[in-house]
C-alpha cells in the first residue's frame, strides 16, 4: 500500500492537471446543465475534470475506491481500505461567473480519515496540501491556523442563514465578524493559513467538498468537527456529515458549546 506522501504525490500532480483542463472553459461559455432535484448547477468543464481525473488516479491505484460529485454512485467504495474523494470543481457558480474563487478538491480516505489531501485554485495559481504525517503547506511552505481565542474578535466564513438566531442557544447569535467564499473547500484552506479563524456550516456537507480541506487545516493546527463536535468521519454510505466547524481549538469549542 502507498504511503501517504506517495499519494500525496499522486493527488497534487492530479490536481495541476484538472486546472489545465479547467482554465480551457473558464471565461469562454461553457455548457451548462441543472442537476437533478435542485442539485445546482454543472459544467462541461467539471465532466471533463472529471473523466480525466478518475482515469489518472484509478488508473494508479485501481484498488481503490472512488467518490466524486460528478460520477455515478458506486457502493463498491464502501469496501475499499483506501478510497479518492473528489470535488472535480468545488465553487461551480463561481466558475460560471468568471471568479477566480473556485477549486479542485482531491482527498484520499483510509478506512474513514482522510490520509491526504490537496486543493488547487487554477485562477489563482494557488495550491495547498497535506497528509496525514506531515504539515500543511501552501505553495510548498507551511502554514498554521489562528490561535484566536475569543469568539467576539473572530471572522468567521459561513452563509448568511448560519447567523440567524435560531441555530444558538437561547438565540444568541455571537458577536463574530462574517466572511463568504464561493468553494467550501477554498474556505477550510484559508483557516488553514490564518487568514480567516472560523468555517463553520449548519448545513449536511458533502464529502467531497470537504474531505480535502479539513485535513488541510487539521495539520496546520485547526480543530475539524460536525456541528456537534463530533470526529469527522469518511467514506460513508451517506457520502455526507452533519454540519462542520473548523477552527483553533478554544475558538472551536467555544463555536460548538454556543450552537443550539
């Protein structure tokens, strides 16, 4: 079985490859299609990310399963020891926009944990990696999470709906500042680096577009849960968990004991 470091090889040389073919439709009018039962948007551009990546990363390592967002479900994955998580284009509205604030999303699971990870930006030329025995990097140089530690000084990347008062105890919304990037993956990246010290979804997050980007910031210091500050677990039947906070560990526990 691969190390960790030699997938890690394998996902970010992947993902340079993905960009490639994005960055040929972006700006130029892709296709696009609505998914089935108001699953958003896709492009010609993610089926084609797609194809290409499940041929070169099954391709070297045919044992292992396969998740990705724009492939049929295979239930075979579930009993797998290794397993590719893929977002072919996490931030597909942004894409078809014209921003540069969409990703390529990649993520091995052993057994449930994710193992290695990588998360491209093509626009912007940014790339950021990890597994599961070494640092976070950004361009090959490390980088850590925010040791903020009080909830009233931090910024935190979420939706609107996530401040309403509903989801906190006794309807107390805290006093953070509320940031929004288009690529759920990009955002779980730039708590990895410090530039934001809080991601944080009510929402059921899929896998795919999670996987890759906690293990970032997990290894550069950051605290990786559902919303109820449970583990993070992978490579499930569902292909989903419940709700994520990612943060510093005190702004972290300070997040889950505030939510209702």
């Amino acid at each position: 079985m691969p190390a960790p470091e030699d997938d890690l090889r394998l996902l970010e040389d992947a993902a340079r490859q993905a960009g490639e073919i994005a960055m040929r439709f972006w700006r130029r009018d892709p296709q696009i299609w609505d998914k089935a039962d108001n699953a958003g948007p896709v492009t010609e551009a993610d089926l084609a990310v797609n194809a290409h990546l499940e041929q070169v990363l099954r391709g070297a390592r045919p044992d292992y399963g396969w998740l990705s967002e724009e492939s049929e479900a295979d239930p075979s994955r579930l009993d797998a020891e290794r397993c590719f998580i893929i977002d072919p284009i996490d931030g597909t509205r942004a894409f078809i926009d014209g921003q540069e604030g969409f990703s390529h999303s990649l993520a091995i699971a052993t057994g449930d944990r994710i193992t290695a990870a990588a998360v491209y930006l093509p626009a912007q030329g940014v790339i950021y990696t990890a597994h599961a025995d070494g640092p976070a990097l950004k361009d090959g140089r490390p980088i850590a999470a925010s040791q903020r530690d009080q909830i009233r000084d931090a910024t935190v990347l979420t939706y609107r709906a996530a401040t309403e008062p509903q989801h906190w105890k006794q309807g107390r919304v805290p006093a953070f500042r509320r940031e929004f990037r288009p690529s759920l993956a990009w955002r779980l990246c730039l708590v990895a680096e410090g530039r934001f010290d809080a991601a944080l979804s009510l929402r059921a997050a899929w896998e795919w577009d999670i996987a890759a980007g906690t293990l970032i910031a997990a290894r550069a210091g950051a605290v990786a849960s559902d919303r109820l500050g449970r583990p993070l677990r992978f490579n499930g039947p569902r292909a989903a968990v419940d709700g994520m906070i990612v943060a510093g560990p005190s702004l972290h526990r300070q997040l889950a004991d505030s939510l209702g």
